[in-house]
C-alpha cells in the first residue's frame, strides 16, 4: 500500500514520496528507513553480475611473494620470452620526450605500416590498444540484445565476456579432439546468430582448422554473418594449409581478422593489437573506439617492431626449436600433449592439475592449470627460452617421480 497522498502543490515531489516511500519497493531494494538507496543490480546492464571474471596467469611478482621463489620463469600467459625488438626499444626511447602530448588517436603511421605491408587501404585497419578491446569493439558495434554468438568450448574467455557485457547469448560448441568442431557450429546457427569466433591457433589446445575446412564454413554461412578469426598465434603455424585471414579480407568475405603485437613482436605490456576486414566492417569499428586508444609509446615501438624481420624470424625460430624439444621430452616421460601450432603446449598430466601446478609453482615454475577450462589434468605451458624450456622438464620430472 502506498503512503497516503501528500499535498505539496508540486507534483516532482509528491510522486517521489508515493514511490519511494512504497514498503514494497523499500523492500525489494533493501531501503532501510531513513535512506534512499537501491541494489546495485537494479543499476547494472543485465547479466552483467553474472559475468565470469578473467583470470590471467599468476604473475612473477605474485609467486616471488607466496612462494618465496626468488628466480622464477613465467611460462603462464603465452609472452614472448625472447622479449621485445631492440629496435622497438630504441624507437620507445626517441618518442620519451613527447609523452606530454596525446598520441595519434587514428595511429596513421602504425596504420600506413601495416597497409604497406598487407599490400591494403589503410581503411581496411583499425587499431586499439590489444586484440582484447578490438574484441569488445566488436560486441559494441555488431551485438545487440538477444543476439546469439557462436564460439569454440574452451577457447579464449573474452569472447563470452563481450557477448554477455551487450545483453547476447554465447553458444558454445565443444571440441572435437581439441580443435574447433565447424559442422557443430554450423548447426547452431539461426536468425538470431550475429558472430562467430574462431580462434586460430585455439586458445588453449593450440589447434588449428585448415583452409579447406574454413572455405567450406564460410561458404555454408548466411550472408548476415560476420565470423572473426581471432589469429594472435598464427604466426607460429607451420602448417602449409594455415589459412590467413588477409586472404578473405582481400576476397571481400564477411571476415574480420584480429592481430597482436603481444605475441611474435613481443610488445605484451605495452597493449597494441589490430583488426582487418573489409572498409564497411571496419568503419563499423571506428564508430565505437577510442579517441586515444593506443599511446604514443606503443604507437612507436609497434611501427619499429613490424620492421624488424630478424627479431620476428628469431621468435619465431625460438618457438619452433622449443616446441619440438618439448615434444621429445613429453614423449620420453609418457606424458601426453596435444601438438601445437603455437607459442604454448597443451598437457595433460594424467593428475589433479592443482598438485602439479602448485609443485612447479615452488619449483618457480608457474604454468597455467586447465581447470577453468573443463580439462582437471592439463594445463597450458608457454615455450620459453631453451634454458626455460629445460628447466620446466627438469622440474616435471621431479614432480611426476
């Protein structure tokens, strides 16, 4: 029942004091008398306190702290671990004394190096400060309400994130022998279907779909969707029918690729990434980004960075020489593993992957358990440096004893 009608001869007032003061509303709001006050919930966009946080791998600092391990190496977060280009360095020295003004918000250098390099319009790019928030450009530009997002189960947990941030539903579909299930995901597409993530190499297994397989996927497609080929471990593919994105952005499909500077460039701290695709979609990107997404810093060793072919191959190298040490010595102890097309291994240890995790963990060793994924045995452990690479199996050899 409401609070009898009060007479003030100003009807703002008179409506807010039958409202507020309503017991049923102060109830459900949990006003206590005296106070003005709602849930948060009742604030919030829906389904945003339902949002499972991302949770990225423990740091160095954070281990050095509970552990009291003082050398510890970070295999957890899939970094490059040769580090960055001497030359990005360098071009991030030069640019120190100008970090007083604001950066290019459109990055027209940064973006005029990738054109040049892609042999594409400059309108084809757009950049932001790492793939994470070109992703949320996305949701923001394409998802609304009620929207149905297709994506890998488990793969990279951003994608669901967005999704839920701007009201659509995400459809998961599970892999198939730790690689993206394509047909599964063609038959959950509908008219309420709006995106599809694929991420290639799949973040965590570190699997691949092949070019004929993606052919024939966007081929089966609607014309209404948009399919985004998250490829921020593609430059670790050896595989011959690796299929690159810039080739369909090229052929005018609905495709839009996500690339990084965290990864083979080795610039993770300074959050840099790029999306391509046609000029329709990316102007879509622009309505939605940042004035200043990415500061002057990463604007500068980025553009240095994508020239340094040595530093690139050496990454690369680094990768490819660790990966099939790895693989020997997996083998050797009869511990299974996925093959992978990135700078990381999926492994199944065959043990509560808490026992092993918290073992390396003492051993400064920090990988990154596989739970949250759905696999309770593995984890996913980036490929180091030779000398980190050797020191991961020393310890594992220890702990599986």
């Amino acid at each position: 029942m409401l609070i009898p009608a009060v007479s003030t001869g100003q009807p703002e007032i008179e409506e807010f004091l039958t409202t507020w003061f309503d017991p049923l509303i102060m109830k459900r709001h949990r006003v206590r008398k005296g106070e003005i006050s709602l849930r948060v919930e009742t604030l919030t966009r829906k389904g945003i306190m339902k949002i499972a946080s991302y949770i990225p791998g423990k740091s160095i600092e954070e281990v050095q702290r509970e552990y009291g391990a003082k050398r510890c190496v970070k295999l957890a977060s899939n970094e490059n671990l040769l580090g960055p280009s001497p030359k990005a360095l360098e071009a991030i020295r030069k640019e120190l004394p100008n970090i007083h003004f604001y950066p290019e918000g459109p990055t027209p250098l940064l973006r005029k190096a990738l054109a040049n390099s892609f042999s594409l319009s400059e309108k084809n790019i757009v950049t932001s400060n790492g793939a994470d928030n070109l992703i949320l450009m996305i949701a923001n530009a394409f998802v609304d309400e009620g929207d149905e997002v297709i994506m890998a189960d488990p793969t990279f947990a951003v994608y669901t994130n967005v999704t839920q941030i701007m009201g659509g539903k995400p459809i998961h579909v599970r892999l198939q022998n730790y690689t993206h299930d394509l047909d599964g995901m063609l038959n959950r597409v509908t008219r309420k279907t709006k995106l599809i993530f694929v991420c290639n190499p799949n973040n965590p297994t570190g699997t691949i779909v092949f070019k004929p397989a993606i052919d024939r996927f966007l081929s089966k497609l609607p014309g209404r969707v948009i399919v985004i080929l998250d490829e921020a471990y593609g430059d670790f593919s050896e595989a011959s029918l690796y299929p690159n994105g810039l080739d369909y952005v090229k052929d005018g499909k609905q495709v839009i690729a996500l690339r990084t500077f965290s990864k083979v460039y080795g610039l993770a701290g300074l959050r840099i990434g790029y999306a391509i695709g046609r000029e329709d979609l990316i102007h879509c990107l622009y309505q939605v980004r940042d004035p200043f997404p990415v500061h002057r810093l990463a604007q500068a060793a980025a553009v240095a960075a994508l020239e340094d072919t040595d530093h690139i191959l050496k990454s690369i190298q680094l990768v490819c020489e660790g990966r099939r040490y790895l693989y020997k010595e997996l083998d050797r102890m009869g511990v299974r593993f996925v093959p992978s097309e990135a700078n990381f291994i999926f492994i199944d240890f065959e043990r509560e992957i808490e026992g092993v995790f918290k073992s390396l963990l003492r051993e400064g060793i920090i990988i990154r358990p596989g739970r949250s994924w759905g696999y309770p045995t593995c984890g996913r452990v980036t490929i180091g440096r030779m000398a980190d690479n050797r020191r991961f199996i020393k310890a594992l050899k220890k702990i599986l004893k």
